[in-house]
C-alpha cells in the first residue's frame, strides 16, 4: 500500500497567508488567477446542488461566500443532512456532488456508474478536522481520557462521571456524581463512522462491534439529528457527552484531551495535521481517487487520531460542459491556498498540505462531458 508522504501546514500559516494576501491592497482576498477572474468578471452561469457532512456546514458556508465573490451569477447550494443522506442523494442523481465524512466503498463505487457514467464517481479530501469528545460538566472544561475510557462511556458501562475509571486519569478534578448520559448521531453519519473506527481500531476488545456510519443499535443513549443537534442537546443536558466536529463546540462544553501513547494530547487542527503524516492512499483505487487509510493507533507524539478526513464527491463526467465548468471551478476553489484557509478561519480546520491539495485539484482537472 503506497504511503502517502505530505505534510498538512500549520493552520496559523494558512491563516497568516490570508492575511497577507488580503494586506497588500487588493480589493479581493484571493490568489492572482482567482483576483483576475473576479476583476475581469465571471462567464460562470448556473446552480450547482450538494448535500452531505454537516461536519462539512461552516466550511461550506465560507466556500459558498468566497465563490460566490468570483462568480456573481453562479450559485452554490448545499444541504447539511449528514454523509449518509449526502452519498445517497449523489447516487440518486438528485445532486451534483456530495460531501461526506466517509468515502464512496467498492459497492458505492461501482453503483455510480449509473448516474456518472462508465468512469463513475472519485473522492477528493476537502476538510480536515479533529473530533472532539464534548462534555457537559458545569466548571469542568477539560478532561483526559483514553480511548478504553470512551468507549466504556459510549457503551453505557460507566454510569456515572466520578466513576474510578476516569477518576484515575484526572487526579484533582473535582468530579460530580452526575450520571453519564451519551448522546449520538441518529442518522447515518461519517462522523458516527469515524469514531466507531477509531474506538475498533485502538481497542478491539471492548469496542467490538464493527465501523459503521450507524451508531451500534445495541449501545443505549440518547440521539439527535446532525452535528448542531448532538451539540445542542449536550449543552442542554447536565452530565451529556457526544462526539462532534471540534468547529461546532464551544461554551459552555469541556473538551477531552485524547490518550495516545503515554500522553494527553488536547484537540487542534495541528494535532489533526500530525496524524494525518501516516496516511495512506487506499489501495485497488484509480489513481484520481484520493480516499485515505488513517492509522487510527498511531502512538506519534503530538497525534490526534480521532479525527476526520471529509470528502467531496465528484463524477468523472457530467452532461454538459456548463456543469462541468460549475463543478470544477466550485472544486477548485475548495482546494485552493485561498479557499483552505477560508474554511480554516471558518471551522478550526487544518488546511491541506500543498501536495494533497495540487493531486485532489488535478484529479478535478479530469472531470469532462459524458460522451
């Protein structure tokens, strides 16, 4: 399995470039092919539609509004529903691209040919971001677990927040006797898939049951819609804990700082950025198609593996060449230095390092008109 050989920039230099592109008295926060294209006025026409990761919600809000800047009489319409309803709308045909916190399987694959033609549908990574074990302790706004821990949680094995278990990795925390109560996502979700792999792949014999983009039917808890929902009900629920994309949670919420090896690592777009140095490119695949393995173990100083890597899905084709035009431009910008950072102020993102990004932004390139 090739390995994949990059490395994701520190979010503050992505942020810093914005802002120094935008310091040098340009009327647009832009690289010069996209300052020129919105200077000069764009020929794009048309709506593109996507709906997917709502993980995906506050980046897209920035990427909608930066393209929006370059292409005044094109529009961008995204549906926050989740991954699952996102890559199921995609292979209805009732949207032209999907994000999603989990890339097209074998299966979903192969389905694709049927709306995207013989080619079929490809992955890019657009999003990077860290999860976050969000908490609702009132005066507590951090806690160290590990993943034995978490899982234990999630199971509904530990039942109350002073339980021994987590007393031990927090000594001189003030623990409450406030009962434990999970909350998860209730539809299909990338981000449901993302956590339940982390949890199988560190510690297989408690988190038996296997990744899944639907929360594990015999683990009992509560459940809300979305990524707002699961945070919504947490804040409003004493004792309540979720997963969640670290760009939705703030205050009044804690956040776990994750165990990996013998340390504690607190979550960030930096430590996202240090796991993703042992992807690896997921073999059997066409070379365009950029779905990553992640080491979910990994034991590498300063490594937040639970996080995600959020796709965008494209088909290799489309019926005419004014989608085409749409859909790769739309996907340029996402890529682009500009567009990375934009979605890094946006959501606490970590920007793709400059080779991801260059091999996704050629991928696109290949997208043409279904003969």
């Amino acid at each position: 399995m090739p390995e994949l050989k990059f490395r994701v920039p520190a979010l503050g230099a992505a942020v810093l470039l914005s802002l120094s592109v935008a310091a040098c008295g340009s009327d647009y926060p832009l690289g010069p092919a996209q300052e020129s294209a919105a200077q000069q006025g764009s020929t794009l026409s048309g709506t593109l539609t996507g709906a997917g990761a709502s993980s995906q919600n506050a980046a897209m809000d920035a990427w909608v509004a930066g393209f929006g800047l370059l292409h005044t009489d094109a529009q961008v319409q995204y549906s926050p529903d989740g991954s699952g309803a996102g890559r199921t709308a995609f292979l209805a045909g009732a949207v032209d691209f999907a994000g999603s916190d989990a890339f097209l399987d074998d299966e979903e694959l192969q389905e694709s040919r049927k709306v995207c033609g013989p080619d079929g549908a490809f992955n890019v990574p657009a999003y990077i971001s860290p999860i976050t074990v969000a908490f609702n302790l009132p005066g507590i706004t951090e806690l160290n677990l590990d993943a034995e821990t978490i899982a234990e949680i999630f199971q509904g094995d530990i039942k109350s927040w002073n339980d021994p278990a987590i007393a031990k990795h927090n000594p001189g925390v003030e623990l409450p006797d406030l009962p434990v109560t999970p909350v998860n996502r209730s539809e299909d979700s990338g981000t449901t898939e993302t956590f339940t792999e982390y949890l199988h792949a560190v510690v297989p014999d408690s988190w038996t049951a296997e990744p899944s983009d639907t929360w594990p039917a015999e683990f009992a808890g509560e459940n809300a819609q979305g990524t707002t929902g699961v945070v919504s009900m947490v804040a409003g629920t004493k004792g309540a804990v979720t997963y969640a994309d670290d760009s939705a949670v703030g205050a009044p919420l804690g956040k776990t700082n994750l165990k990996v090896g013998d340390s504690f690592v607190p979550v960030s777009a930096e430590a996202a950025a240090t796991a993703l140095d042992q992807a690896k490119q997921v073999e059997g695949r066409p070379a365009h198609d950029l779905a990553l393995e992640l080491d979910r173990a990994t034991t590498a100083a300063g490594a937040y593996p639970l996080m995600l890597v959020s796709y965008h899905i494209y088909c290799s084709t489309y019926e005419d060449q004014s989608k085409v035009d749409l859909v790769k431009a739309f996907g340029q910008y996402v890529l682009s230095p500009e567009g990375q950072a934009d979605a890094a102020d946006s959501a606490k993102s970590a920007p793709l390092s400059e080779e991801l990004s260059q091999r996704a932004t050629e991928s696109i390139e290949r997208i043409g008109v279904r003969s």
